[in-house]
C-alpha cells in the first residue's frame, strides 16, 4: 500500500456541475494555468429575498477603498486588488495559501430592480452588496382567463 499525499488545491479546480465548470471557464483567469499576472477568483454566494438579492464576497484582508463596484447596464462588476506584503522570513519554511493579486466578477441582474438603490458593505472579510427589487417591475404575473 502506497499513501498519496492529499492536495486541496486540485480539488478546488475539480467542478461539481456543468454549470460550475462553465463559470469557471470564463471566471478563471491565465495566470492559473502559468501566466504572469496574479489573480484570483473569490467564492460568491448570491441570496433572493422577498425584497432584494444580497450578494456576499469573501475578500478577507481587505479595506472597503480597495473594492470598484461598477453597474453598466444591467451588469454589476466588482473588483479590486488584494495585496500582498511582505513579512520578516525568520524561518525555513514559508508556506501562503490565501490568494492575492486582482480579481473581477461581474454578474447579469435581473430587469426587476432598482439600481438607484443598490449599497455595498463590507465587514469581516465579506462584502455584502444589496440589490432592492423595483416592485413596480414585476417579472411575474398571473393572467386570469376570461
């Protein structure tokens, strides 16, 4: 018997649905397979409330100045650079696993709402960007048969 040793950062690229390897094919950058410049994909998770979406980024290590949120039509793009400083190396062995460098996503809203209203914060290591829905805007409606 033979041990292997486990690697977590295979495992991170291996998708867990068709959908998941189609983002990632346009989300992930060249710098992943050996290009030059740094970046890195941050982990999203998008909720629908009765009156909004929230859509939460773990960008641990930042600052709030540090994040662009741009809305060019109905396309919101967040991005922004994460850093990396150089620490005293008073040991042999250095090992960093949090990713560093520039990162962008952008996600397509929905016609339903109100882009005046959209707000982004940004506390412990999370942005939180709310999308009001325009309830005068209703994807959904019921038609009545006469």
């Amino acid at each position: 018997m033979s041990l292997i040793r486990y690697n977590s950062a295979l495992n991170d690229y291996t998708p867990t649905s068709f959908s998941n390897l189609i983002d990632r094919f346009f989300n992930d950058t060249v710098a992943r397979s050996g290009g030059s410049a740094y970046s890195f994909v941050p982990r999203v998770d998008i909720f629908e409330e009765e009156n909004a979406f929230e859509i939460h980024v773990a960008v641990a290590g930042m600052k709030k100045d540090d994040f662009k949120i741009d809305l060019n039509d109905n396309f919101l793009t967040i991005s922004g650079e994460r850093k990396f400083t150089k620490e005293k190396k008073e040991n042999n062995f250095r090992s960093i696993e949090t990713q560093h460098g520039t990162f962008s996503r952008s996600f397509t809203l929905p016609e339903n709402v109100d882009a005046s209203k959209i707000s982004a914060k940004y506390n412990d290591g999370i942005l939180e960007i709310t999308v009001p829905k325009d309830e005068k805007k209703a994807l959904k409606q019921t038609i009545k048969v006469n």
